[in-house]
C-alpha cells in the first residue's frame, strides 16, 4: 500500500520556541492531508485538512495562528507549532488520501510525539 | 453529524479465544466505515473499510466486520486471538457517499489485551 512518512518522530523542545513536523506521501500525490492531534489513551482529533496549493481549513477551536499548515506540494505537508507550550505537548498525526486508490481508503503517517519542556 | 460509539474502552481475551469489537454509527445515509489498529507510538493501519459494497468485510490478520444497517452496526470479528493482536483499535466513519470529503471522525477506541 501507500506510505506515509512523518518527521520528525519524536521532538522535544523549550516552551516558546516553534517546531515543525512533515508529512510526506512517498509513493502517491496527495492532494489532501488531514492533521490529526491525539492526547495519551485518547482518540484522534482531526484539527485541519490541508489542500495542496490553498489555505488549510481547520475544525472548530484549533488556533490556526497556532498550528500553521502549509501544503506546497502534492507529496509534502508540514505542521508547524508556533510559541510552544506544555499543553501543546501530544502525539501528531497525519495522514493523505490517494486519489488513484480505491473509495474513502487514508494512509497514515507513523506519528511524531511532541513534548515541550 | 456522523459519530460513531466503540462499547468497552478495554476488552481482554485469552490467546486462542473469539475477539469481538463492538461499533456502532449513527447516519442518516449509509457511511463509509473503517476499523483501524494502533501499536504503542505508533500511527493506524487499515484493518478493513465497508464502502457499499459486500457488507461482510474481511480484512487483513484474519479481522473481519459486518455492516448491519438495521443495527447501525460494524463490529469488529477474529476467531482466535494472537498475542501480537494486542493494541488500540479504532472504529471511524466517513460521511455517506465520502465524495469529496473524506473527513474521519474516529471512535475513543477500545484496547484489546491477550493473555497467555
């Protein structure tokens, strides 16, 4: 099947400062991608789907100031978290829709653990 | 709005034993359904999708679910359970039809542990 690759897989950075995550579908163009941000023993929770070549529309109550998505090509698109805080420490996912597959079918990336200090 | 229920955060089974994962969605249109599994830090992988089509679906690892549309059902199914079944497994859906919008909304999971 498809992959998905997400880096980095584990970050851990000072409050204040901003990390970025890729995603990156290596063997399909992925025209959207979706950003999920999952707390420990908890579900996904989808925060914004990203379009190649346009702004990224995000769900009701994630900060988009906050969560900045650019989606400048069709294999790659990055997640980027700016003024860091402790409460912004998670687990991130992403995943892609191949377009040439098969009905409703999301390949996801392997997760990047982020832990702000 | 589509949801989707996951009954039991936690079910446990003996290795050898019946796994049954209980889902259930609510729509007003038939949606697209998913079963996904989650290892410790790590992201999901497809067990299986009903998208219309047989609604007995099977899956890879020996997994399979029924999509039962008079019980709004899509329970999750392997007849004996390994010890490498262990791990979080989630029941999404996709609004009916998915067209252009292939927004997931996942379930809260249910972990399934196997004992020896």
């Amino acid at each position: 099947g498809a992959v998905v690759s997400q880096h980095p897989s584990r970050v851990i950075c000072k409050s204040g400062t901003s990390v970025k995550i890729e995603c990156r579908s290596l063997d399909f163009q992925a025209t959207t991608m979706f950003w999920y941000r999952q707390f420990p023993k908890q579900s996904l929770m989808l925060m914004a789907t990203s379009n190649e070549g346009s702004k990224a529309t995000y769900e009701q109550g994630v900060e988009k100031d906050k969560f900045l998505i650019n989606h400048a090509s069709l294999t790659l698109s990055t997640l980027t978290v700016t003024s860091a805080h402790p409460e912004d420490s998670s687990f991130y996912i992403c995943s892609a829709r191949d377009a040439q597959v098969g009905a409703g079918e999301l390949f996801f990336g392997e997760g990047s653990r982020l832990t702000v200090l | 709005a589509q949801s989707v229920t996951q009954l039991g955060s936690h079910v446990s089974v003996s290795e050898g034993a019946l796994v049954l994962l209980r889902c259930n969605y609510s729509s007003s249109v038939p949606p697209y359904l998913f079963w996904y599994v989650q290892y410790p830090n790590q992201g999901l992988q497809l067990l299986l999708k009903y998208t219309s089509a047989a609604t007995l679906v099977k899956g890879i690892n020996g997994f399979e679910a029924e999509f039962k549309k008079s019980e709004t059902s899509f329970h999750l199914t392997k007849p004996s359970a390994h010890m490498s079944d262990a791990a979080e497994y989630f029941c999404a859906v996709i609004p009916g039809g998915g067209g252009s919008n292939y927004k997931l909304t996942f379930g809260k999971g249910t972990l399934l542990t196997v004992n020896p």
